[in-house]
C-alpha cells in the first residue's frame, strides 16, 4: 500500500488521522519493521489522542 492510498483513506475516514487509520487498516506487511513499529506506537496514539480531545473540551470551555 502505498503512502497516496494511506492518505486516501485517512480523507475517506471522515475525522480519523492517519495514525488512526495505520492502527485499524493493514498499511504494512505483516512482520515488517513498520507493522511492528505501528503496534507499539499504538497505546501512544490512543493517549495522544485522548489528550488531544481533553485540550479540545477545555479551550471550548475557555471560549464560553
């Protein structure tokens, strides 16, 4: 799969960011550095992306 088509569905999956789609899709070779890379980056994303949705509910709450 190539980086176009990674992006490509990152678009399609309304609101997902790449790393998100990297983590539900099989972009790499099962085995390959970048599959086992992206399993262990995977608890990371969850809490960057968790953190992420907490900044957004407090600057909505500053703005009120």
């Amino acid at each position: 799969m190539s980086v176009t088509d990674i992006w490509k569905m990152s678009i399609q999956s309304r609101g997902q960011s790449v790393i998100e789609v990297c983590q539900t899709e099989q972009v790499a070779v099962p085995g390959s550095y970048l599959d086992r890379l992206l399993k262990t980056s995977q608890s990371i994303t969850y809490d960057f992306l968790n953190l992420s949705q907490i900044v957004a509910r407090l600057w909505a709450v500053i703005e009120i």
